[in-house]
C-alpha cells in the first residue's frame, strides 16, 4: 500500500518539490487512489470489457477523422505520437500525465471539486523503468515503448515482441519524456507513464512499494481555496498552464473576484540587511 501523508500549506508543496527534486508529479481533484489511465478505468473499463476491442476502434476512429480538423497531424505508423495528440484533446489513452512540478501537479488537484478532496502522487521514474531492464528515460524509438504504443493494434502480443527484438511482452508501464509538440506540453513542463492493461502487480503503486519512489499526499477539501489563491499569487494559473483564450478569460475572470486590495508589508526574512554587515 503507497504511503500516504496530508498536504495543506504551499510550504508544504514546496518542502515536498525541494526535496523530491528529481521526481515527477500528478496531481487528482479527487481521491481515486490509483494510477491507471483513462482507456482502463471507469466507463472506458466497463466497455472494454464487452467490446474486447474498444481501444483499438478509438485510435483508428481518431485518426480517420482528424485529418479533416487538424492539418499538423503525425505519421500513420507514429503510434506514440497519436497517442500524445489523443490525449492532448483528451480522448482515453493508455497515457498518464505526470509534470515535472509539484506546483502544476497540485494545481490540478486543487482547481477542480472544491467539495472532494484530491490528491498529488510523487514518483520516481528512473525506479519504474528499472522494472523494465533498463535505467534512465528511453528515447522514443525505444522498443518497449513501441510495443506498448503498437499493441493495440495486434492480436500476437509474442510475435509483436519478437519483431521489435525484445526477449518478452513488456508487462510494465514506463516512464518517458515526449517530443515537445504542443505549448501546453511545454507550459506544463509534462511527462508521461505509458500502460499496458493493468493485471495484479503491474500496476505503479504495485512495482513502487518505497515511499522514496512513490508517494501520495491527500489535498484536504478544506484547504483547496486557499492553496489555489497561493497558486495564483505564483502565477501558476489557467492563463499561464493553458496558452489560450478560454483559460486566459478564466484567469481575468478570477481575477476580477478581488474587488479591493491593499499592499502588505514585505516579509523581512530573517532580518533586514545591512550593507556593513560581514557577509559569512
């Protein structure tokens, strides 16, 4: 079972981003207590599980059709590159999306359901791939992440893996760094784990059993207002994860709900400076 801790202070996101330094973060605006992507959960779960298919009839119905709405589009056979389009427009992937901030991770789960609390997971993502043979984030030819982005498109999971060269079917999801194809990849500073169907001990909280390579922080409903006032005060806002004119009409709009404001006296910081003082 993943540890679990409480987190109620922009001190203490910032005290968990010092610390965790080298992980990744995603952040829930509810509890759901697990890491599986869209396409394996919820509804798209319950499909699934009459239509055997489901997952291969959105990819090929996604690429039908957004020829004729979108002119930059990737190669047919880039699957992974697909699968970052699908789930920038949020069709069910087999994507997670993780960010290398803690502070863009906990604006997601406190910007949403103000009466539910959420949560922020903290991984490590060098310890996932080890479960994976290998150390280090793949590039996007790697061959475990083709099969995991080609699989879906083929009923011989053994004869897949022998023609991409791999000794077995990779049975566990990984941890990569995609090609910066939108801003809001950019802006959001985004990672991604890929999956395959999620089965008893392959799932992140399965492989992650040390809280130094995962961890989970219950964001109180109680405290969601204020930690997203903080946010904004950092500038870490609609406006500024998502570079378009809805988000920014959000942020103005948010904005204009201060309807007075008078400056504070600064924090002294340990003390006001003195220009004779030895500097140690």
């Amino acid at each position: 079972m993943t540890n679990t801790y409480t987190l109620t202070t922009i001190e203490d996101v910032v005290e968990i981003a010092t610390t965790l330094s080298r992980g990744w973060f995603r952040g829930h605006a509810i509890t759901f207590g697990t890491l599986t992507p869209r396409i394996f959960r919820g509804e798209w779960d319950s499909i699934g599980n009459i239509r055997s298919n489901v997952e291969l009839s959105l990819i090929e119905s996604f690429k039908r059709k957004a020829p004729a709405l979108a002119t930059s589009i990737p190669k047919q056979d880039d699957h992974i590159a697909w699968f970052f389009l699908m789930q920038h427009h949020g069709a069910p992937t087999r994507l997670l999306d993780w960010t290398e901030s803690a502070l863009v991770a906990l604006y997601f789960a406190v910007s949403e359901h103000p009466t539910d609390n959420g949560e922020l997971w903290a991984m490590y993502p060098h310890e996932l791939n080890k479960h994976s043979g290998f150390y280090g984030l793949p590039l996007l030819n790697n061959p475990i992440l083709r099969y995991l982005a080609m699989e879906p498109m083929h009923t011989n999971p053994d004869k897949l893996a022998k023609e991409l060269g791999l000794d077995s079917v990779p049975k566990s999801p990984i941890a990569i760094q995609p090609a910066l194809y939108f801003p809001r990849i950019v802006t959001q500073l985004s990672t991604f784990t890929i999956h395959p169907k999620p089965k008893e001990g392959n799932t992140i909280p399965d492989l992650l059993s040390d809280k130094r390579h995962l961890v989970r922080y219950i964001v109180p409903k109680s405290s969601k207002e204020h930690l997203l006032e903080d946010l904004a005060a950092l500038r870490v806002t609609a406006r500024t994860l998502f570079p378009d004119l809805d988000h920014l009409s959000d942020t103005i709009v948010r904005d204009h709900h201060v309807v007075a404001y008078s400056p504070p006296a600064p924090p002294v910081c340990g003390g006001e400076w003195r220009s004779d003082a030895k500097e140690k």
